[in-house]
C-alpha cells in the first residue's frame, strides 16, 4: 500500500487503467469533499514494492512509478474532534472503492488487510468501503422484466457472492449507513440509436416522441445557468420530499467539473471529444418557449457517464421535457465515446414499498438493466465505537434531514 505522489491528471489516468473505474475515486471529487471537511488520501497496490530508489526523482518533478498499479483507493478521512477523549477520532471512506479485480483472492486479500491495518493505525472508528461488485442484475421476482432487458432477466454474479463472503468472515459488517445507491440501472450505449429506443418502453419511446412534438427542447447548459439549477433543485427536493445539501455544496461540485472543461462537449455532434481520463459534466436543460421546465445533470468519466442530479417544474409536466432529457443525454453520451450511462439509482425493494419505486419505474422505461452490488461495508477497528457511533448516527441524521428540508425552504421562499 503505497502513498500516491504524482500529478492530479496521473491519479485519474492511473484509476481508469484499473477495472471498473469509478467518477466519485477521481481526483476532482475528492477536492470536492476536501472543502468539507474530508482529508483526501490516495493510494496505490502495485505487483512490486514501490520503494523511493524505484523513482527517476528531479529537483522538479514528481516521482513516477515502476510497473502499473493492480489497485488503487481513494480514501477519505474525516476527523471527528469528540471532549473528553485523549486524541482525536476518524473515519474513513474509499467511495465506490477500491478499484480492483475483486475476482483476484490473493489481491483482494492484500488490499484488505492492509486497508485494516491503516484504520487500525489511524486511529479510526472504521473504514467504510463500497464498491461497484455485483452480486447480480435482473430485478427480482419481476414479470416484466424480458421488456426491458431482453438479454436476460436474473443472474447471479458467483464473483460478487463470493467476495462478500470473504467479507463477513473477515469481520466486515454490511453498513447501515449507505452512502451511495447500492443498485442502479445501466443503459449499454454500444447499442444504435435505433436499438437504444426499441429496448425502451413502449410508452417512454412514445412519451420521447410526444415531447419533440409538443415543442420541448434541449440545450447545454453553461455555468451562468447554475443559479437557477440550483433554485430548480430545490423546488423539486420540497415538492418530493427529499433532502438536498445547501446551494454552495452544488455550486462546488458542478463548477468544479465543469470549470476547465467549458466548450468541451460542443463538439459531441463531431465526436471529437472522449471523455477517456477526464472527469467532466455538463447540465442538459429542457426548455418550452425559451423557459425552462426541466434538467439534468450528466459526468462522464472513464467511458462511462452518469445522471447524478434531476430537476423539474410543476408547469408543462404533460409534455414530457423529463423523457426527451434522458433521450439528449443518451445520445450525447454516445456520441462522446461512452459505452454506458448509469441512471444512478435503483431501489433496495423492487415494490411500492421502496420510497425509490416511482423514479425506478421512470428509468426502467429507459430500457436499462438493474444491477444489484453489494452495498457499503464496515470494518469496525474499534467495536465498542462502532457500536456507540452506529446506534447515535441514525438520530442525528434525522435532525440533520429536517434542518436541512427547512432550509431548502427558506432558501426558494416557501
């Protein structure tokens, strides 16, 4: 386990090298959550020891390193200053990580251990980890299922059933705090346009159609827009119900991926532009008479993109401007090299009683297929604070979901 020491664009170079990369281990992201009060931490698996001679060193360079890495980890540490305790505490979190073969047992077990030993050594409650190993796709007990994913309706992943196993017999606990979605739908942009909207349903292919005629457009959007996104945001989140961060949050994460890379996805009609190792977004707004009713935020990284941030008005619902949004983002994502968009969120019930289930029958008309992972483990370094930190957590976040709703409020006037 190596601290990594080169240049931001090598991390993100070096992670998409590794199988199945991942936006949130990018660098920007981790500079994101720097600015909120998490010390990013990155690190790196390699075949042969890293030791300093391995390293061509410069009085202005950066070392690089001998053989490609195998593994890699973006860590997230986050101090939690607690009186009456001697030292500080912390957590940590490897979001959507590590990046891995996690069908190599000798690898996994090497990443592992060594991830143990850190938090142990760091003095963490315990480090979290979540990544994207599926345990399978398919949505289950689903009737239907054959028209939205017609390859197949329910597999099992061996690999995935295996590794967490490994995971529960090393003492990891499956986290009743999960961060991230634990499944989510993917679309396989490989695929023709034409095939792309067959594999759609019915309705939703009608429902695109219905919005190009009802005059609904699209356009990039562009930074001077993130004002009002934001306001749009928040509209959604009282009307739904659902929580969102306060309006700085978002202005960091959007500008951060879109500052240095505006006027980059101009040319996607042309295909000039592969999102290989740049982590990028760009929001797409649906507009009815120059007024905007609708938007979505789309990040590429790695050959793949993702929808992270959706957004709507109550006016001119009936014409679709969601459906044709999701359309434009398709497209331009396969324009721009990717080979799949992930819809970013499925539920952990497949039925009503998942209080994901109306968005998840949206994004199962687009034709994707659910794939089911394992979720954000624990390892508890120090069982006694795990216990207390795990039983406190859930009233807090309670408090802190219904400050945060009234100020989402405040915020829009309502």
């Amino acid at each position: 386990m190596d601290a990594f020491r080169g240049e931001p664009s090598a991390w993100n170079g070096l992670i998409a090298s590794l199988p199945n990369p991942h936006l949130l281990q990018t660098w920007e992201w981790a500079q994101v959550k720097a600015k909120y009060g998490w010390k990013p931490m990155p690190f790196t698996w390699h075949s042969q020891p890293v030791t300093r001679n391995s390293y061509p060193v410069t009085p202005n360079s950066h070392p690089l390193t001998p053989t490609p890495p195998t593994a890699a980890a973006m860590i997230l540490k986050r101090t939690i200053p607690v009186s009456g305790f001697a030292k500080k505490m912390c957590l940590l979190y490897v979001p959507k990580g590590p990046l891995m073969n996690w069908n190599d047992a000798a690898l996994r077990a090497r990443v592992l251990d060594d991830l143990q030993t850190f938090a142990r050594k760091q003095g963490a409650i315990f480090v979290k980890i979540d990544p994207d190993v599926a345990l399978g796709t398919g949505i289950p007990g689903s009737a239907d299922m054959a028209e939205a994913c017609p390859e197949g309706i329910i597999r099992r992943d061996n690999g995935g059933q295996a590794v967490r196993s490994d995971l529960t017999r090393r003492g990891w606990l499956f986290s009743s705090d999960q961060i991230q979605f634990r499944n989510t739908v993917l679309i396989d942009l490989t695929l023709s346009e034409d095939e792309l909207l067959a594999r759609m349903k019915q309705k939703t292919r009608y429902n695109v159609r219905l919005a190009e005629k009802k005059g609904v457009t699209v356009r990039p959007g562009t930074l001077a827009d993130l004002p009002m996104l934001y306001k749009l945001y928040a509209e959604t989140s009282v009307r739904d119900g659902f929580v969102i961060r306060d309006e700085n949050y978002y202005q960091t994460v959007w500008q951060t991926f879109m500052h240095s890379h505006v006027g980059k996805l101009e040319s996607l009609n042309v295909g000039t532009f592969k999102p290989v190792n740049l982590p990028t977004c760009e929001p797409l707004i649906a507009e009815v008479e120059g007024q905007p009713v609708a938007a979505i935020f789309v990040f590429y990284f790695a050959g793949r993109a993702y929808y992270l941030y959706g957004m709507s008005r109550q006016t001119h619902r009936e014409k679709m401007p969601n459906h044709l949004l999701q359309w434009e983002a398709m497209r331009r994502a396969k324009a721009a090299g990717c080979t799949v968009y992930d819809l970013w969120g499925a539920p952990d019930v497949f039925d009503e009683s998942d209080s994901m289930w109306g968005v998840f029958r949206f994004k199962e008309g687009l034709g994707g297929q659910v794939v089911r992972t394992l979720g954000a483990w624990d390892y508890p370094a120090s069982t006694l604070l795990y216990k207390l930190y795990t039983q406190s957590i859930p009233r807090l976040l309670d408090i802190m979901r219904a400050r945060g709703m009234s100020r989402t409020r405040q915020s829009i006037g309502s």
